[in-house]
C-alpha cells in the first residue's frame, strides 16, 4: 500500500495531477495490457515475441516474471509483512520467523493449482476490501488535515506520479497475471475462446473499478497527511494515517490489512510464475518445483530487508517499463504484424532510454547517457524517453515502407 502523497503531491489540485499520473501507469496502462491479453488470448512473452522475436520475447517475459515474482515481489512484501504487520506488536519476533511461516503458507496455498482462485477469492481478497475501504472512507469524509505546500512542481506532478508509479508494477502484473488467469479459465472447464474473452474483461474491467478508487483515495490519505507527518517515512506513513484515523485499533487494522495485501499478492504471482515458466519451457520447468523455487528464493531475498529490496528494484522497472508501455499499446491499438518495423524501433528505443534511467538509478555515473537523456525534451517531466521512442516509431515506420515498396 503506497502513499503517493508523501512525494510533495499536497498543495491545491497537485494531489489530484500527481495523483492521476500514478493512476495512469498503475490503472489505465495495467487496463490496457490486460485487454491486450484478452484480445489475442496470449501472454506476454507471446506479445513481445511478435515484435522482437520468439525468443526475446521469451527472454523479456522472464524477466518480467522473475522481477514481478520470485526475485523482488515475493521477499519485498514478505519483508513488508514483517516490517509493518509484525513488528509492531511483537518486535523481539526475528525476520527468519516471519518469513519462513509466510512462504511455508505461501506454497501451501499455491501448490493445488485449481484451488488458487479459491482461496484467494472466497477469504483473503474480500477481507482486503473490507480493510482497504475502511481506511479510504474515513479518511476522505474525515480528513487529516488539509494539504499543505510541498516543493513538487505543478509542471512535473503528473510525470513524478507516472515515475513512482513504477513501484507497484501493477501494469507488469497485469500481463503476467491475465496469462495466467487465461489458464485458470481451462483448468476450471471454461474452454470457449469467447467465453474467456468475456469472463477476462469482466474480471479486468471490476479490477480496474476497484483499482483506481483505491490509489486516488489513498493518494488523497497521503496528501492530506504529509504536513500531520512530514518526516515519516514510505513504510512508516500508512501506520501512522490508520492509527490517526481509528486509535489504538488503527495499528491492528493497518497490520491485517499489510499481511493481506502481501500474502494475496504473493500468492498470486507465485502461481502465475510457475505457469508462466512452466509454458514458455514446453514443460520442461513444472509447476509445483517452480512454486516450491519461488518460495525458497523469496526467502532467501527476504532477508536483505525491505529498504534495500525497494532500491534494487528501482533500475530494473525504469529499464522495463518504457518498452512494456509501447508494447502494450502497439498490441492494443495495432496490427503488429502490419507495423511490425515501426513497433521494434519504438521497443528499441525504448529500451535504450529505460537503460539510461536504470544505470542513473542504480548509482553509476556515466556522462554521456546521462547528458543524452537530460537533453531530451519532457526530461524535467520525468519522461526523458518520450520523444526518442516517438522518433523510433516513426523511423520504423518509414524503414517499414520502404522495405514493402
């Protein structure tokens, strides 16, 4: 659960800009990928392949897969769990404990393939809205405070929310996660090709209802506790806003509320992660070793802490995300077999501009990418790959016909 507030996103109608930015990447993007999914009934690696090719789009899935799951979600809101929901009330409790009682339960839950959505949908996920709605309510017809002047600018709200809105790689987990839900249809008896194109636009479509009420409710939460909490920091903030709003029980509630968060979460990408392996390998990786893998790795990782887990995560999502944009709109919105030539110089460049970001935020120092994404216009917004990726588009494009001619 993520406070965008908290970024400066507090005085007049900022919130709301900054707030739409994070909205946009995180609810309308993640739409748009998991339609994507929908329309052609295929993953990810599916998608990327029929732009880059079979195998790259193999090699860009995985690593979509092993970022959203095993290597960074999984240890990161197993930590959380820890970090939020358990320490404090027991705080002599070690980490080791925690983590392992969370992935012993987590392979549990998703060792019995057909009884995933079961589980997560009859118990875990309505009593995650029971939670979530009350804070978002109270808080908004009760607010903390109102919101105070920050040093975001009104220029660069919407590009700083759009960036931050990486963290929660919801637009990631979209595509993985309607590939998997493809193949949850199967499994239980929903064969049809149109009765699943149904069935995942209604589940998409509520998502995204439920989605986008959620983020500009909490957006608003921070935004109005950022002057009540100026030091506070990303993990401590939620606290602090549920004890405000409910007292001493606020803690109880914000604790029940983290533990389901990250256990549903995890539960469900590490299902979807050993199906995804599972199909791009033809068989030769299997479910239930995948999820049992997911589980040790997550483990493992979880260890590091979560303040470090959030900070290798950073350079991996500003490398991936530019380029998983252009493909789910040009899969969208696009015959990719027409435009071929015109999507793979946008992916590149994409993926080139990403890769400038990615070195910045892993701490390198390297003039020449730095020099050259600053020099690009809407790089004070945040949006430094932009026009590059525009410009490789349309070189594609017209490589493309002179290539037909």
């Amino acid at each position: 659960m993520i406070f965008p507030g908290k970024l400066g996103f507090d005085t007049g109608s900022l919130w709301l800009i900054a707030g739409f930015g994070y909205f946009f990447v995180n609810t309308i993007i993640a739409f748009l990928g998991y339609l994507a999914i929908a329309k052609d009934r295929v993953g990810i690696a599916h998608m990327a392949g029929e732009i880059l090719s079979p195998f790259w789009g193999k090699v860009f899935g995985a690593i979509l897969m092993l970022v959203v799951g095993p290597v960074f979600i999984l240890p990161r809101v197993a930590s959380a769990t820890h970090e939020m929901s358990i320490l404090p009330f027991f705080p002599n409790v070690p980490i080791a404990a925690t983590l392992a009682v969370f992935f012993v339960l987590n392979a549990y839950v998703c060792l019995n393939r057909t009884a995933v959505v079961d589980r997560l949908g009859k118990i875990l996920s309505p009593g995650l809205v029971v939670f979530i709605a009350a804070i978002a309510l109270k808080g908004i017809f009760f607010p903390i405070a109102d919101p105070v002047a920050s040093k975001t600018t009104t220029q660069a709200a919407f590009g700083v929310g759009f960036n931050f809105g990486y963290n929660t790689m919801n637009a990631i987990a979209a595509v993985l996660m309607g590939g998997w839900i493809l193949n949850v249809f199967t499994l239980q008896g929903i064969t049809d090709q149109e009765a699943q194109k149904k069935n995942l636009v209604r589940v998409g479509f509520l998502t995204v209802v439920l989605l986008g009420v959620t983020q500009m409710s909490l957006t608003w939460l921070g935004a109005s506790a950022g002057g009540v909490y100026p030091e506070a920091t990303l993990g401590d903030l939620p606290l602090k806003v549920t004890t405000h709003l409910y007292g001493t029980i606020g803690m109880a509630i914000f604790a029940a509320l983290m533990a389901l968060a990250c256990f549903t979460t995890s539960a469900g990408l590490t299902a979807a992660a050993g199906t995804f392996f599972e199909q791009i390998t033809d068989g030769a990786v299997k479910y239930k070793p995948m999820v049992i893998a997911s589980s040790i790795c997550g483990f493992a990782l979880g260890m590091v802490g979560l303040s470090k887990i959030v900070g290798y995560t950073v350079p991996f999502l500003s490398l991936l995300y530019p380029a998983l944009i252009v493909i789910i709109l040009g899969t969208f919105f696009l015959d990719v077999r027409k435009y071929h030539a015109m999507l793979l110089g946008g992916v590149f460049m994409a993926l080139l501009f990403g890769l400038f970001d990615a070195v910045k935020e892993a701490g390198f120092t390297v003039p020449w990418m730095q020099q050259a994404a600053a020099a690009m216009p809407l790089s004070g917004q945040g949006f430094p790959w932009i026009v590059p990726t525009l410009a490789g588009l349309a070189a594609g494009f017209l490589l493309g016909r002179m290539g037909n001619k």
